[in-house]
C-alpha cells in the first residue's frame, strides 16, 4: 500500500523527512493554482500524482489537510490522516471564517503575507527554526495568499470516517476541534510534525497498520 504526502502551506517534503514510518511515503509536490482556481479544481488537478490503480493512504499536514480531504471525494483512499488541521468547516475557528466573510484576503497586497520570521515562530511553536526559516524564505507569496483565502473559506461540511486527525493541544493555529476521531499530542504545537516526529511517527504506524 502507497503512502501519498500533502504538506503544510509553503512547506514541501521536508517536513516528512523527520517520520520514521513502516510504509514507504510518496510526497506529492505542490503545482501552482490557476487565478482564482477553487480548492475542489486543484485538488483534482493535484489528484493526477496518486496512483489509483492500487490501494494507498493520505496523510495531509495543516492547508495539506483540507487538500487531502477533498480528494477522498474524488478518489477513494484507504484512510486519511490529517496533521495540525481539520476535517470540516465546522472545525476552523470562528475568527477565521469571519475573515474569510469579509473576502478582504484578495485585496491585501502579496508582499505583506511574509511575516516576520520571530513572527512565524511563535505562531508556529518552531523548535526547529533553522528549517522553518528555510521553509519561509522558500514560500511564494502568491501561493500563501492563495491558500489562505481558500483556508478561511472553505466550505465542506461533508465527514467521513476513514479520516482521523493528529492535533496539538498547544497549536496557536489551528486548535483541536470537532468530534472526528483525534489522537492529541499534549503540549504540540503547528510545528510538531517536525517537532514531535517520534510521537506523530507511532501514531501513524499504528492507524496504518
């Protein structure tokens, strides 16, 4: 069984090199999104990557999250895991959605959505933040904008019950929410998949098998 990647906004394989999974795992890399593409258009355009002659898993670390759930409508992955992320819209917190209401995230110029980096780190709850900052640095801003406007407005309501999330109880970002089967890393924050590798890595291993 094939084990498919979708990491986290600007972020690329990186962060999963820091698991010590059983299954081999196959990190799908971003492409960039057409003007004013909706998040059902790019995941099926991102969807062409997964082999779906045989059976295979996804995992999706935070914005990778919302991208994995809406390819299991299109596909049909054997499980879903969600890392630092959520399963519905019912899950992203109040303030977001009330932004995402005010469809305001258009009309803010790109250069601004590079925070700075002592900025990031608290947010994030970075340990590592030498690879954060190479992450940042990497990001293309239009693409943060992008997935940050899609983020605070998407609207699926739809579960399923082959998805199980692995949250933080400490994440600043995105907090445990919802009644979807969790496993919680106490103390976690947006960053634990680098983090808290070890612990993440036995979660993991435990669903997949």
């Amino acid at each position: 069984m094939k084990v498919y990647g979708i990491s986290g906004l600007g972020a690329d394989k990186r962060v999963f090199n820091y698991l010590n999974l059983e299954l081999e795992l196959i990190s799908i890399d971003w492409i960039s999104p057409y003007p004013n593409e909706s998040i059902k258009d790019y995941s099926k355009r991102l969807s062409t990557a997964i082999d779906n002659n045989e059976e295979f898993c996804l995992i999706g670390v935070s914005f990778g999250g919302l991208i994995a759930t809406e390819i299991s409508q299109l596909l049909k992955p054997k499980k879903i895991i969600l890392i630092s992320s959520v399963h519905t819209e019912q899950e992203i917190r109040p303030i977001y959605k009330w932004i995402g209401k005010l469809n305001c995230i258009k009309f803010i110029p790109t250069f601004l959505f590079k925070p700075p980096h002592i900025l990031a780190n608290y947010l994030m709850g970075a340990k590592n933040t030498k690879l954060l900052t190479e992450i940042l640095n990497d990001t293309d801003l239009s693409f943060v904008k992008w997935v940050l406007h899609e983020f605070i407005t998407w609207k699926n309501i739809n579960r399923y019950n082959t998805i199980v999330k692995i949250n933080g109880t400490s994440d600043k970002l995105i907090p445990p929410r919802g009644n979807t089967k969790m496993h919680l890393i106490q103390g976690g924050e947006h960053f634990m998949i680098v983090d808290r590798a070890h612990e993440i890595s036995e979660m993991i291993n435990l669903e997949l098998r």
